[in-house]
C-alpha cells in the first residue's frame, strides 16, 4: 500500500495541466479508449480537450448509436458526454461537417466546430500534451 501512494506521488509531478486528444479512428473500441483515457486524465486533474475528425466525428451527433463496451456497458459517445458534464470541451474538425450530412444544429449541446489557427495553437502549446487516437 506504501509503495502504491508513493508511486502516485511521483507521478502527480509528470502530470500535465492540459492535453489535447485527437480522434479519428472509426474503431468502436479505440474510440472507447480514448475516452476511458481522456476521462481519467479528467479526473486526475487536466483540462482535456477533444478533436473529433472523420467517423468519430459522429460521437458528436444527438443521433449517435453505437454498441455498448463491457465492461461498464457504455458507448464512447456516452462517455463524450460525461466528459463534457465533467468540464470537459470538444470540437467536430473543421472539415467533418462540411463533408457530412449534418449540420451544426445536428451536435450535441456543448460541442463546437474546431477552427484551423485554434487547434493549430493547442497542437504547438508545449504546456498542452497532445494524444491522437
């Protein structure tokens, strides 16, 4: 037990304040992951901020369905949106709507169209770590 909070310690110095995850993979499960990750690192204490482009753009959408991943049973869409709850901010790429179907009105609360010079930014911030999935 000692060993275990001493090794919590000496990470709480490698956190980062905020991160940047990027997801584009259409993958239920590799969605699912950068989810359950971009949640933890929510409740470890960073500001998390999504990408969505392509098909996981789709996370986004109010008419969003997918297959739900044991073992908590939940969609990656579902988990977008606990982040979002938890403080988290998203954006649908720059590219997703226009390419697409939908519209903006077809989001869900909360969700916002990443612009170029905007991500540009985040991706170059060296206090902001970036993930892509």
């Amino acid at each position: 037990m000692a060993e275990k909070q001493k090794d919590n310690r000496a990470n709480k110095g490698n956190n980062v304040d905020e991160v940047l995850v990027i997801l584009s993979s259409d993958s239920n499960q590799t969605q699912g992951m950068a989810m359950v990750l971009a949640n933890t690192m929510a409740e470890q204490g960073a500001r998390v901020n999504v990408l969505l482009c392509d098909e996981a753009g789709d996370l986004a959408l109010k008419s969003y369905e997918a297959e739900a991943l044991a073992p908590k049973n939940v969609t990656p869409g579902q988990m977008l949106r606990g982040l979002l709850k938890a403080g988290g901010t998203a954006n649908v790429c720059a590219l997703y709507l226009p390419n697409s179907e939908y519209g903006k009105d077809d989001l869900i609360d909360g969700v916002g169209v990443a612009m170029p010079p905007q991500m540009a930014g985040q991706m170059l911030d060296r206090k902001i770590r970036t993930f892509s999935f």
